[in-house]
C-alpha cells in the first residue's frame, strides 16, 4: 500500500480548524508592533522626532547623534515587548527576506551585562552576507556588503526580534538587493512628477507613487504537501492528473471560505495589523484552495516591505494551522494560477490622485499629462516591463495562454478611448478660442461623469486603468514587487522628464500658452503610443497575429524576455535616471538568467527521481499483480484465457509502454541536462534549459499521468490532485 500517502491523508482529516481568538479590535491592534510615528512621539524628544520625520519625508540625513537616541528609544520601547534580539532586515537579489540576529544582550566583565543597541548598530551593519547572489558585483575574496537603515520604512517587532528594514550594498557603492534601485526610482519619479505637476499647481513639493498588490495563493494541508516532493522541493506539483473535478463548476471563486482556510486568514490578518500592514481584503479565488489577500494601498516602498514580510509570515502562520502556502505562479496544471496585480498611481503632497480624474477642466488635463504619459512611457519600455516580471515561474501563466498573455498592452476602456481620439485631432500649434472652448467644455470637461460607467473591466490586459489607477496584472504572485515597481517608476519618471523638456520648448520656441503646449505634446504622444493600446481579447491568436504586426514583443520565456534589461536602450535608461549602474543592471540580468537555469535543472532532477523512483516502481509492481492474474487465468481457463484475459493484457501492454516512455524521456532529459550544463555563457545555457530540457518535462509528466489512471489507486504512491485540492 502507498504508506505515506495515505498516512497524509488520514493526518489531513484528522486537521480540524484551530481555534482563532481576535487579538481585539483592528483600529486597536494596527501598529502596535511598529515603531511609527506614534511610537516616536512617544518616545523620542521633539528635535530626534522632527529629524526623522524630515528624514523620511524629504530624505534628508540623519544627524549621528539622533540616530543614537532612536537607537536607544527603539530599544526601549522594543524591551517592552519582551524583544531579545535585532536584525538589519533586507531583500537580497533571491526575492526572499534575509535577516541575522543579533542579541541586545552584552556583558560588561565581572559578571555584569547590559541590553544595548546604539546608532552604530542601527545604522549600518556587515553581516557575513557573502553568500547571496551580487552577479559578480562582489567577488568572494571581497565579499563585504553592508546593511544601511532605510528610515523611510519603520522598524517592527515580529516574534521577539527587532527588525529594520535595510538597504544592502556592497562596500564598492553598488546596490545588492530589490530595495536600493527602487528607492532611487521612487526619487527619480518624485522630482520629474513634481516638476510636471507644478504646471498645474505650484504648490506641489512632491509627488509619492502608491502601490496596492493584492496577493494571490493557494492553501494546502500541510501534510498533503509534505507527502509530495515535488511541492517541498519546488513549490509546485510537477506531475498529477487532473481530478474529474476542476474548476468547471465555477464553485469556489466568491464562496463561503472554509472555516480552516477561515481561521488561518484570520490568524494572519490580525498578525498584519499589529505588523501595520493595512489587509483589507479576502475572498476565494477561482480554482479550489485559491484565495486573494489584498491591502489598503501605501507609499510605494513600504507597500513593497510589506507584501514581503507578508510572504514570510504567511508560511508561518499557515504553519500553525495546518497548511501550506504554496505562492508559486502555476502550483497545478490545468487550474488557475496565481498573480499579484500591482495597482499602481501616483499622488501629491496636497493630497490629490493624479490619475483620477477632477472636477475641473484644468484638473482634467493634469490627470490626462500623466494618464497618456504612463501610457507611453508603457509603449516605449514594453519589452523592459515585460522584462521585470519574468522568472521560471511566471512563464506558466504568461507564455502558456493564462492570465495575461506575455505581450504587454494597456487596457483603458472605451471611454478614455473617445477621449483620446478627440484629443488626437487637436490642431497643431495654438488653438482657437472656439476649440479650447470646446475642449475643455465638451472633451476634457466631459471625464468624470464618463468615468462612472466604465465598468468594463477587461481581464485579459496585463495593465489596465481602472478608475484611478493602473493595475500591473501581470506581476508573478511569487515575485518581489520591487523589480516590477522599479522599472515602472523609472519608465514614467524618464517619460515625465521629456514631456517637461517638450512643453518647455513649445512654450519658449513657439510662443504657446502653457495649455496650448500640453495639448499638443499629448496629441502626438497620443499617436505615438496608439499601438500599446488593445481592448480585445488578450488570449485570442488573432491577438497574437495583431500584435506582431504592430511591432510588439511576444516573449513567452524568461531567457528571452530578460534580454531587454540588458538593452543599450534599458542600460542608459537606468544610468540616466541613477536608477542603476551599468554593473548594477547587468548583475540583476546575470542573477536572474542563472536562477532560471537552476531553478529548471532543480524541477528537471525532482522530475527524474519521482518518475524513476517512485512512479515506475509502482506500475511494475501493478503490473505484476496483473501479470499472476493472468496467469492464474491461464492455468484455469487454459485455451481460452487470451480472450478471458484481454482487458489484464491490453493493461499489461500500456503499462510497459508508459514505463518505456518514462525511461527514454528521462534518460534524453538527464542527456539535455548534461549538455547544458556544460555550456558556460548563461544566457546559452538559459536557453538550453528552456528549449531542449524544458520541453521533456510534458513527455515525462504525460505518461507518469496515464499511469495514474491506470494503476490501482491503493497503490499509488503520490497524493493525487482530488486529494491536495479538495481536502479541508
Ligand atoms: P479589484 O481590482 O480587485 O477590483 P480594487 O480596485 O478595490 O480591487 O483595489 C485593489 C487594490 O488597489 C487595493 O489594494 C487597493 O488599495 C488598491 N488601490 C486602490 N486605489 C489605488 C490607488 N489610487 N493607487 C494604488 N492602489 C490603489
Ligand atoms: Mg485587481
């Protein structure tokens, strides 16, 4: 009998849900465990608070002996907590979190000890961090990064550690995680935004970029999930049929959560309040055991802190209830799979959405500069973007024709469509009295009310305006925001420095009124980006076909999609902006293309050994149960048995040639395998791995999946679809 399977199933039924008790009320519990602005006024004197609020706020220094007293106020206050330790909180280029310990305890001598934690120990630190990925950056002779406090972000208690979140950089200056360059982009966004805004509004001092992600996952009995390797070693199953029931019925999506799942998003949301993480959101998703988490929206970087403290303690809490949290992009084939929109807009220092659209026809246009801006900062940098949101795991849903396709287009209904199209005959030069009239009345006067009954919300487009924002919907729900936020930042910040320069221009040169150059710059822009807007039907092949004559780029795999971050185009880009270093740009390309081999070459060997080790062991031993059945029949039917006996006999064929088809497909994978890995350019042996070993693993999976049909269940090793899916 399949011991182990079994054995998981029976532990799974026998998980009932944990009982959940409120930690209180959430307005109560929000930020309790986040040295906030609360906390510091509190606990810090006026003078050390307002230098960290304009640290914050204007990015300004802060003074070393401040950082002491936050320093020793964090302490305190944490000390309250029942905290013992402290880490510099970081993302390296892995896309997880990394932390290091560090206890505040120290000794004096003579048997005396204190708690401490001072500036020095808040502001930078060295931990012996030279094992993460830096592509190159740092060799291992040299291998010094140090963590430098992000004060922006705000130190939180999680369990009885103290964590600050931090930059990461290696000792030559060079960013070696997520953080940094997003950081930088959500400058370079703030000053060229800011410049543009003061057209409209000369108040404006700045201009923040706000990220909403709302987290997708699935939730599987933990005990489900250790029973199969392929889950525990990839965070994904790599070979299952699928169960008679699906996702067919439409059943899950919107239902009544199980008390389980119930209970354990309960758990979670209370840890994200007093974590400060505003979670608002929760329903079912629409394949069994899928769900969505989604928060109010924040500050860009923040929002980016926080989805990936979430990942992390997500795992933990689900842990506690029994589960596993699978985030990978297509844990199951033939079901939905999981993304992380990023809802994404910017907005003043005064307090207005710059893509929503106003009351006035002024404001109209302010929502418009940036509405068509972003939309062709999307159109130029398309592949770039594209580029951002690309791993091993995000290739299931974007190349494999589920939500959105690999070819990236703006989706902004039919509407803003109109609006547009007027816009675009706008005549060239200055205007009449007559057509700014009619413009500002009739077109750009017209936008609210037009809005309202957009309701058409196209699911198919990887990024959509949806009201007041633009949602990024072809985001991985494994990835680390930052990357997609960093590229997206920086595309429309470029975008804004040129519109300024060109409506400049048209003002000095031309003699334009200020209004009179935005409409004309907009008008071209306008024509200029007409190829990056798609209304249809994104998964349709006439899409496909549409796209390619429009000059878009189709790139359905990550080593081919990643070459655009390496572009002169994406290089200069970043440098201009002082996003990224050409090294910094080209190490994130370096890490990200060896990740996708590794990450296949893994799957390929989990692959292998299951098939070999444990699936074709099984059918041969069904097999030979088949086979003394027929025997049997033999030896008591005699002549006859052949026709007694055909259905055990056709059985006995199939069998042998899935095992055959398993062997010679392993055996061609492991000889891929073998000759890519012996390629040194990594971007060849990336595409090695894509093309030649890649493709093997639908070979090898299909046949393992026949015989799961044909082989006795008792017998079968691997805890089946139905099971994962379907056990509460
Ligand atoms: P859905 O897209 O699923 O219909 P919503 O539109 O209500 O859901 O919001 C999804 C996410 O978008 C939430 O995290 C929400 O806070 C965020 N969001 C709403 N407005 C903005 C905005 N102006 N900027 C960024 N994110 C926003
Ligand atoms: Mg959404």
């Amino acid at each position: 009998m399949a011991t182990l399977r079994f054995h998981a199933v029976k532990k799974s039924m026998a998980h009932k849900p944990i009982s959940y008790t409120p930690k209180g009320r959430r307005s109560d519990i929000f930020g309790q465990n986040v040295f906030n602005e609360n906390t510091m006024r509190q606990y810090l004197t006026k003078d050390a608070f307002e230098n960290v609020i304009n640290a914050i706020k204007d990015g300004k220094k802060i003074d070393r002996s401040v950082a002491d007293q936050v320093a020793s106020s964090m302490k305190d206050w944490a000390l309250t907590k029942g905290v013992t330790h402290y880490t510099h909180w970081f993302q390296p280029l892995t896309g997880a979190t990394a932390e290091k310990h560090d206890a505040f305890f120290e000794t004096l001598g003579e048997g005396l000890s204190i708690e401490k934690f001072d500036g020095n120990q808040l502001v930078q630190q060295e931990p012996d961090a030279s094992s993460f990925p830096s592509g190159g950056i740092r060799n291992t002779f040299e291998a010094r990064g140090y963590t430098a406090w992000d004060p922006s972000s705000p130190a939180f208690i999680y369990g009885t550690t103290l964590c600050i979140p931090t930059i990461f950089v290696a000792y030559t200056g060079e960013a070696l995680d997520y953080k940094t360059p997003l950081l930088r982009a959500l400058n370079a966004v703030d000053k060229a935004a800011t410049e543009v805004c003061k057209y409209f509004d000369k108040n404006i001092k700045k201009v923040t970029s706000s990220l909403g992600w709302e987290q997708e996952y699935f939730l599987i009995d933990k005990s489900l999930a250790a029973s199969r390797p392929d889950i525990t070693l990839t965070g994904r199953t790599l070979l299952g049929h699928a169960p008679a029931k699906g996702q067919q019925l439409d059943d899950h999506y919107f239902g009544s959560i199980p008390n389980r799942a119930l209970n354990f998003m309960r758990d979670l949301e209370d840890e994200c309040m007093l974590l400060g993480i505003p979670v608002k959101t929760r329903h079912n998703e629409v394949a069994p055991n899928q769900f969505e988490l989604a928060p109010i929206f924040e500050e860009a970087n923040l929002a980016v802190d926080h989805n990936s403290l979430l990942m992390d303690i997500m795992g933990r809490v689900a842990s506690k209830h029994h589960f596993k949290v699978l985030l990978h992009e297509k844990p199951f084939a033939g079901i939905n799979g999981s993304g992380k929109h990023n809802n994404w807009s910017l907005s003043t220092d005064t307090g207005v959405n710059l893509l929503k659209p106003g009351k006035t026809p002024m404001s109209n246009l302010q929502f418009l500069t940036f509405f068509v801006n972003t939309i062709k900062a999307v159109h130029d940098h398309e592949e770039l973007l594209r580029a951002a949101i690309a791993s091993a795991s995000n290739d299931h849903r974007l190349g494999a024709n589920e939500a959105p396709p690999a070819i990236l287009s703006v989706f902004i209904g039919t509407q803003l469509t109109k609006v547009l199209d007027e816009l675009e005959g706008v005549t060239k030069g200055k205007l009449s009295p007559e057509e700014k009239t009619e413009l500002k009345l009739n077109v750009i006067g017209k936008i609210p009310d037009v809005l309202l009954d957009n309701t058409d919300r196209n699911r198919t487009s990887p990024f959509a305006f949806t009201g007041n924002k633009f949602e990024f919907r072809a985001v991985g729900s494994m990835a680390n925001c930052g990357n997609p936020m960093t590229v997206l930042n920086t595309i429309v910040a470029k975008q804004l420095k040129d519109f300024k320069i060109e409506v400049d221009k048209l003002i000095d040169k031309k003699d334009l009124k200020k209004d009179e150059a935005i409409f004309n710059v907009i008008r071209e822009y306008i024509k200029a980006s007409k190829n990056i807007l798609f209304e249809g039907n994104g998964y349709s092949e006439a899409w496909e076909k549409e796209a390619k004559k429009r000059g878009l780029s189709n790139n359905k795999t990550t080593p081919e999609a990643l070459k655009a971050k390496i572009s002169e185009k994406a290089l200069k880009l970043f440098q201009d902006l002082d996003v990224m270093s050409e090294i910094e740009t080209k190490a994130r390309y370096e890490i990200e293309i060896e990740a996708y081999s590794m990450h296949i070459q893994i799957e390929g060997r989990v692959l292998g050994d299951i098939a070999r080790n444990h699936i074709v062991p099984t059918a041969v031993k069904y097999q030979n149960v088949l086979i003394e059945n027929v025997q049997g029949l033999k030896a008591i039917f005699e002549g006859e048995f052949k026709n007694i006996a055909k259905e055990q006999i056709g059985l006995i064929q199939a069998i042998s040639e899935h095992i055959e088809g398993i062997n010679t497909n392993v055996t061609k994978m492991i000889t891929a395998r073998k000759k890519a890995n012996a390629i040194e350019n990594p971007e060849e042996k990336a595409l090695a791995y894509c093309h030649k070993v890649k493709p093997l693993f639908d070979d090898i999976r299909y046949h393992c999946d026949k015989l799961e049909l044909l082989v006795d269940d008792e017998v079968w090793p691997l805890t089946k679809y139905r099971e994962l899916l379907f056990t509460r």
